[in-house]
C-alpha cells in the first residue's frame, strides 16, 4: 500500500541532508556499546579470553609446537560469517594500546607468521559461541625472548537478512593478544627513569610519577613498591604501585600518591622494583618537602602580633601603675609638707 507524502522544496531537501550528514560525522565516534543492542542489525563480538600467555605463561623451545583454543561470541540476533586472521601489532604512544600492522613487517619480536588457524572462517549462530584453534609453530632458528602477536575476528560481510539484504551494521572487530616466549638464553634488563615528587608539598596528598623502561628481550610485569622515610631515616609508610605490562624496548609511565595530608619537613622516597624470571632488582631515590609553609608563617606573624599586642599592654599597665605610685609619693609628700608646717605654726 502506497502512502502519499508531502513535497519537500530543493532548498529544504538539500538542508536536511547536510544536517544528516553533519550529525553522522559528529556522533561517529561517540556511540557507546550500550546504544547497539538497541538496534536488531549490529554485529557485537566478544573474544574469550582477551589475552594468551599472561597469566598463565607459553614457554616454548625452538621447534616446538602448542595448540591453543580461543572462543568466539555471538551477541547479536543475526548470524554472522566471521573471519579469523593473525597480525603482529605495534604499540601506541602510551606503551599500552595495541595497534595491528596491516602489512607484514616481521621484526625481531614477530609472532604472527608461526601462528596457524582452523577455522580461518566460519558461521556463528545469534547468542551462541565458537571455537577456534591456533597452533604454535616456532621456527627452528627462532630467538630466545618474547614473541608477540594478535589473532582478530571480525565480519567478513553484512548480516544477511531475511528478505536477502545485507544490513548496514556497525562491524566489530575483537581478538586475543598472544604472548610467546621461546626460550633459551633471554636479556632481562630494565630501568627506572625520572622518579620525582613535588620539591616542595604544602599540603598533602602528593603526587610522584616515573617511567620504566624495558631493554628487555621479554616483556615484563614489575612488582613495584614506593618506601617513604622521614629526616631520621625511618620508614614511615610503604605505598604498593598497581603492576602493568611493559613490552621490549618500550617505556611506559606510572603514577601515584602519598596520602600523608600533613608533614614536618623533609622526607626521602625510595622505590624497588622487582622483575624477571631472575628476581632483578632496581632501585631510585629521591627527596622531597611535606610542610605547610604558609599557614606556618601565618600562624608565626599572628603569634608575633598576639606577643607584641600583650607587651604593648603590659608597658600601658605598668606605664599607668607608675604614675599611680608617683602621684601617691606626690601626695605623701604634700601632706608630710602641710604637716610640717601646721607643727612649725603651733610651735609659733
């Protein structure tokens, strides 16, 4: 059944699709993950689990082989036709987000050409999930440390609806970081750089920061602890630092906060840091001032005023009880005077 609708002018038209246009291009980027399930047509994956070798570490010889099982969710209402591919990653400025490398550019830590999967494609069933297995193959020659690599899944087409379209879905790619360590002689080496607090702290909670930088052939994961003594060399406070991964020849940046709200003076601050399979060991110190300067030198002129207010008022006392003796002598004095003189006139 057809539905007439009313005309629209060329100027009007060409409005409103520019204002379409502008509000897509705007609101792109900010779609939350929560606003997809509104709509029967989105595609949303979930990996399982989101990392391989972490926790539980893949320690291989050169030749050896491991089979590992990855899980694939559907949480859309459609089927979807994923494929599943390996790719070495780089990572961002911040030491921490992945970013795959679409061309192949193997390096020293390269991962992705040992890595095999079946089924490269398969279908996945609406709120079901799926398996996919990747063998471990390491080269013969391969060199002892780290090998990195992460295997992606994402839709190789639309959602196929039933009346045979494809629906204009937002794609969700997902995938499993996979971290390999082959073993045999391995570099672990790392520093602690530009580990500072505030030189000076009124009032506290203060903050510190430092980086770590990994010259390691491995990535690593430092357990990491900030020990604050005061100016009698006693320990005072210990503050534990939430551990990270940090990958080879990358520097990555921590932060923290003593949450001492009041100090007297000057402390110093030690960190240790452990990492390795050998228990290495680094250390930085630094000094810092926690006092409250200005309300001690408020406090010290407000003092000062108090002390000369009560000396000020002492003199005006002692200056007003002086002229009170003075003018009793003055007194005493006159009538010893009158006395005298009513004694020489009887005597007369």
């Amino acid at each position: 059944m057809n539905t007439a609708r009313p005309q629209l002018s060329l100027k009007t038209l060409a409005f409103t699709v520019a204002t379409l246009v502008l509000g897509a291009t705007v609101f792109t980027h900010t779609i939350h993950a929560q606003d997809f399930s509104q709509s029967d047509d989105t595609i949303t994956l979930t990996a399982i689990p989101p990392r391989v070798g972490d926790q539980e570490i893949i320690k291989l010889a050169p030749g050896a082989k491991e089979q590992v099982q990855l899980r694939i969710r559907n949480n859309s209402t459609k089927p979807i036709t994923i494929r599943t591919l390996a790719q070495d990653f780089m990572l961002d400025l911040d030491g921490e987000t992945p970013i795959p490398l679409m061309e192949e550019t193997p390096t020293r830590w390269s991962l992705a050409n040992w890595l095999v999967i079946a089924p490269s494609q398969q279908t996945i069933q609406p709120q079901t999930t799926a398996a996919t297995s990747v063998l471990i193959e390491v080269p013969e020659n391969a060199l002892p440390g780290g090998h990195y690599a992460m295997v992606t899944h994402e839709p190789s087409q639309g959602i196929a609806l039933d009346d045979g379209q494809s629906a204009s879905a937002i794609s969700q790619k997902v995938g499993s970081l996979f971290y390999v360590i082959v073993d045999g002689l391995i570099n672990e080496e790392a520093f602690i750089r530009d580990f500072s607090f505030p030189q000076l702290t009124e009032i506290g909670p203060v903050d510190f920061s430092f980086f770590v930088d990994n010259q390691s052939d491995i990535h690593i994961t430092p357990q990491m602890s900030v020990e604050i003594y005061n100016i009698f060399n006693q320990k005072i406070d210990t503050i534990e630092i939430e551990s990270k991964n940090i990958f080879p020849l990358y520097n990555r940046a921590f932060s923290g906060k003593w949450d001492r709200v009041w100090g007297h003076g000057f402390y110093r601050a030690k960190l240790i840091m452990s990492y390795g399979e050998q228990g290495n060991i680094a250390i930085s110190n630094t000094s810092f001032w926690l006092f409250p300067v200005k309300l001690v030198l408020t406090a010290i002129i407000i003092l000062l005023v108090l002390v000369a207010m009560i000396i000020s008022i002492r003199r005006h006392i002692v200056h007003k009880n002086g002229n009170k003796e003075e003018q009793i002598k003055n007194l005493e004095e006159q009538i010893q005077s009158l006395q005298s003189k009513k004694l020489e006139q009887h005597e007369d």
